[in-house]
C-alpha cells in the first residue's frame, strides 16, 4: 500500500512538473553538465546545480545573444535552436535538483 502511494504521488508530481524539461535536460544537457547538473561541463563550466531558474534563464539567453565564457561557442550551438518554453523548462528542471 505504501510503494503504491509512492508510486502515485511519484507520477502525479512528474507530470505535474515540467516534464518536458526533464526530457530536454536528458536529451540536450546531461552528457556534459552530468547527472543532475553536478559536473562542470567539459571541467570549464561551473557547477549549475543550486542555480535558480531566473539565473539558468538568464544564462542561457546570454549564450544566444553572444555573451559567455571561453566556451560560450559551445553553448550557442545547444541553446539557439531552444524556443523560450524549452529554455524555461529545462531551467525549471535544473533548478529543482536536489
Ligand atoms: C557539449 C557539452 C555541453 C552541453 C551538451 C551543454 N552544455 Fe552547458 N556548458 C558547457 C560549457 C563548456 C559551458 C561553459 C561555457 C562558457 O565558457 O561560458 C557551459 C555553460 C553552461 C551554463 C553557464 C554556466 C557557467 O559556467 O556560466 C549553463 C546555465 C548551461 N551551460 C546550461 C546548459 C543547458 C541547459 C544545456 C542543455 C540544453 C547545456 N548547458 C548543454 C557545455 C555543455
């Protein structure tokens, strides 16, 4: 009784969270920032995890308008072809991490 209670409110929060972003950060992120964004990407980002969505976003849309780090060419090339809804998903994502 108690796995299957688990189990339900399990589904319910996922589907109730951005699950498109959990997708997106799998599909787009986590090969390089790593499992629950705990690596720095390439050993050149910093760790992400702990960021809030305004900071993600913010980031990010940075990365689109140029700015960044020495890397930053590398994140244009991930993040142009994001429309606003996938950005703030995924930032969504990231910054309930645990
Ligand atoms: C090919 C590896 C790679 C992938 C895939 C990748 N990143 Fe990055 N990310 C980097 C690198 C390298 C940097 C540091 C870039 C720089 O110099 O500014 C970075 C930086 C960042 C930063 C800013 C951190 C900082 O150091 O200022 C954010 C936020 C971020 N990435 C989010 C994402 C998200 C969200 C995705 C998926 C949509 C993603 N990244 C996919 C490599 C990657």
């Amino acid at each position: 009784m108690k796995k299957f209670l688990a189990v339900l409110v399990l589904s319910a929060v996922s589907s109730l969270m951005a699950a498109d972003g959990m997708a997106i950060y799998n599909g787009k992120c986590k090969s390089c920032h790593g499992d629950n964004a705990s690596k720095p990407a390439l050993n050149k980002s910093q760790v992400i995890k702990g960021w809030d969505e305004a900071k993600i976003i913010a980031s990010i849309n940075g990365y689109k308008n140029g700015q960044g780090g020495p890397m930053k060419a590398t994140m244009l090339g991930i993040v142009k072809p994001m429309s606003d809804e996938d950005v703030k998903a995924v930032a969504a994502t990231i910054a309930a991490f645990k």
